[in-house]
C-alpha cells in the first residue's frame, strides 16, 4: 500500500488507534475521511483537523450501507478502506450475564468489517492502487483470559484477511492486515495509561514506518507484536499464553 496519494475512509476514526493513523496518512498527503457515531466529535474533529467526515455506527448494517454510499459519492475516487472500528469487552463465561457482552462484540468486530467491505469491494475494484486495511490484534494467536470473545473476533478478522487477500489477489485490491499489540487507548478501563500497554503515538509511528518501508507488506507487525504473533510457531506458545495473562492487569 503507498502511503501517499490515497483518499481514505477510516470508519471508527474519532479516537485511539484510528484518529492517530487518521492524523498520519493526512499528514502523508492523503485525502481522509474518518466515521464515527459522535456527530459532535466528528464536528471538533473535521474544525480541528480539516477532515471530511461521515455519521456512521459500524454496529448497524443500514448505517453502513448509507455511510458507504455517502462516502463514494463525496468522494468516487476512494480507493482504500480501514475497517477500523471495534470495542473489547471483559467477560466471565462461569457465570450469567456475559452473552450480551458476546454478541455485541461479534456485532462490532466481525460483521462490522465484513459488512464495510461488503458495502465497498466492488467499488474499491474499479479505483487505481486500491487497498483493505483490516484490523486484527495480538490476541488473534495468543488469548487474553479475560476478553474470550475479542480474541476470536480478532482471530477471525485474521483468516478473513488471509482469505479475501487470496481472493482479491487478481482484482487490484491489496489486503493488509495491522496487527496491534495492547495500545494505551480506552479499549478498556485503563488501558489508556496502562504501563502494560505501548504508548498510542509510538505504535502509529512505528505502523505508518513499516507500512512506507514496505509497500507490498500483507501484516504490519510492529515489534512489540512479534511476542504474541509468533508465539506457536517459535514453539513457547503456552509461555506466551502464560505470560500475557500474567502480565496484563485485566487479568489480576
């Protein structure tokens, strides 16, 4: 993926991860558009930042379906995606209560994601240097305790990138997937000072390097990832399980 030269749709962009991508690939001479739920934050943002902007609850597939609309006919020459939105929820499947949690998690993470695209593949198709940004996580290949369903989605969006980048292979349409380790964002109480976690700034710095570094990379991997990525295939999986959760706070 160039770095440059892009117009951009970054659903989910009003804070953490995707606000500071958003800022970079701006910077970067990019076009953006950034989605969110907050028609006030979108507001302070678009003042602030000069972005274009977009209402849109990546929970609700007709909210989708019109932000996707919306945004090709603002701007028909979109040629990359960053299904960015997602939330993360601590559940505890011993005892009652945490289906909700479970299925709004599902809701958010996978199908959000599945239905953007669905909404914008065959647009993307037709534009020049096209290109899906999915978001998985560390927690793909290694599970926190605590989040059993935010590690599956995750695990999920990670075969879907894998499979759609075989896929698209042929249709000028490049798959990449970011691969965040824990990031001090509001994902969970107190994530976003968490010592545990790696400081937001340094991550989208160190994505936005490796993605210019190499434009063709299929996994933006930032090195404080690798730990967790590679865990089975170094053979100290279960060391890695084990010290993950002993690490992490939401764990304790």
């Amino acid at each position: 993926m160039d770095i440059t030269g892009n117009t951009v749709f970054i659903p989910g962009a009003t804070s953490g991860i995707g606000l500071a991508l958003a800022l970079r690939l701006r910077d970067r001479g990019n076009t953006v558009v950034i989605g969110g739920r907050r028609a006030e934050a979108l507001k302070l943002l678009a003042a602030e930042h000069g972005f274009d902007t977009v209402l849109v609850d990546t929970a609700d597939p007709a909210s989708i379906a019109s932000a996707a609309r919306e945004v090709v006919d603002r701007h028909p020459d979109l040629n990359v995606l960053v299904a960015m939105a997602g939330i993360m929820r601590v559940e505890d499947w011993r005892t009652a209560g945490f289906l909700a949690d479970a299925e709004e998690v599902v809701t958010t993470n996978l199908l959000g994601p599945i239905r953007l695209i669905a909404a914008l593949v065959e647009h993307l198709r037709t534009r020049p240097g096209a290109a899906i940004v999915t978001v998985s996580s560390g927690l793909a290949h290694a599970p926190l305790r605590v989040t059993p369903t935010y590690n599956a989605t995750k695990a999920a969006i990670h075969m879907l990138s894998e499979s759609l980048r075989l896929q698209l292979a042929g249709a000028g349409v490049q798959v990449v997937e970011l691969v965040p380790p824990s990031v001090r964002t509001k994902l969970l109480p107190g994530q976003e000072t968490s010592d545990f976690a790696m400081p937001l700034d340094a991550f989208a710095d160190e994505a936005m390097a490796l993605l210019e570094a190499d434009p063709d990379a299929r996994e933006v991997l930032v090195e404080r990832v690798r730990f967790l990525r590679y865990g089975e295939a170094r053979g100290d999986y279960d060391q890695v399980v084990a010290a993950l959760n002993a690490a992490d706070p939401h764990s304790r």
